[in-house]
C-alpha cells in the first residue's frame, strides 16, 4: 500500500502542470461567478447519494459563495444548515488535498461517509476517487487530509 501511495503521490504531482482546469486560490473551489461545486446540489450528495446539477430558480449564498439545487425543497434543507452541506475541503479533490495539493473534482466523482462527502478528480490519466479507494483506509486518509487542509486552505496553491 505505501508504494500505491508514493505511486499516486507522484502520479498527482505530474499532473499539477497539465491539469486543464485553473487551480483556485483560495480555500473554496468556485469558479468566476462564485458558484460551488460547478452547480451541483450539495443536498443531493448528502442526502440523496447522487451527483444532480441544479438549477437557477433555485439557489442561495452562504458566506459569498452561490449553491443550486433541484427543488424548493432541497434549498430549504440548506437554508436551515448550509454549515452541514458545505463540501469537504472548499470542494477540491480529497485526494489532491491528501497529497498536498488542490485539484478541481470532477463533480461525478464523490464518496459520501460519516455525514461529508468528498470530490475528487477525474480524467482520461487519472481516478483520483479509485486511488483513494483502492488505499482501504479512510480514516487515516481523512485524518492526513485534514491535517494538510490546514495548511493549504489559505494557500495559492
């Protein structure tokens, strides 16, 4: 398993200079228009297990930061506990943050586990999601993950 995770480790660190997508600087992934998760509902991850793109008549801000969703419903859900449906590491891959880097996810590509979900990148070279996976172990992943948002969250890397 440690050399899968050098392995990976490295494989992430290739491709830092031929990800097509601009890493964002600072701790939430948001494009231009300051729209999380590429408008993706954050209540259809959580609740639902299910990647769903949202839709304009339904959205809302939440410190600055615009999230949609598919329903009037799901909108409220948020209202009442934005704090509970915000993305795990600013919505940046988990796995890049594990290695100690931001990667924009491919919003398709998710885990959902003990109440969060986490992104993670996706593209003809790389399963970020499957990488993490294939580690069989979460907890240390989440922890080693959590230790370097740390650092990287105010970080323009």
């Amino acid at each position: 398993m440690k050399n899968l995770r050098n392995i990976s480790i490295l494989m992430l660190a290739l491709f830092t200079a031929t990800i097509t997508f601009a890493q964002d600087k600072r701790a939430n992934n948001i494009d231009n228009s300051n729209i999380a998760l590429q408008g993706y509902s954050p209540v259809s991850y959580l609740d639902l297990g299910i990647a769903q793109r949202g839709v304009k008549e339904y959205k809302s801000e939440h410190d600055k930061i615009i999230y949609y969703f598919t329903s009037a419903e799901q909108k409220a859900e948020f209202d009442k506990n934005p704090a509970k449906y915000l993305p795990a590491y600013g919505g940046f891959c988990a796995f890049g943050v594990y290695a100690g880097a931001k990667f924009r996810p491919d919003p398709n590509k998710f885990i959902v586990k003990d109440g969060k979900y986490l992104l993670f990148l996706y593209n003809l070279e790389l399963d970020a999601q499957q990488l993490w996976l294939a580690e069989k172990n979460h907890n240390k992943l989440v922890s080693t993950a959590d230790a370097n948002w740390n650092k990287l969250k105010s970080t323009y890397n």
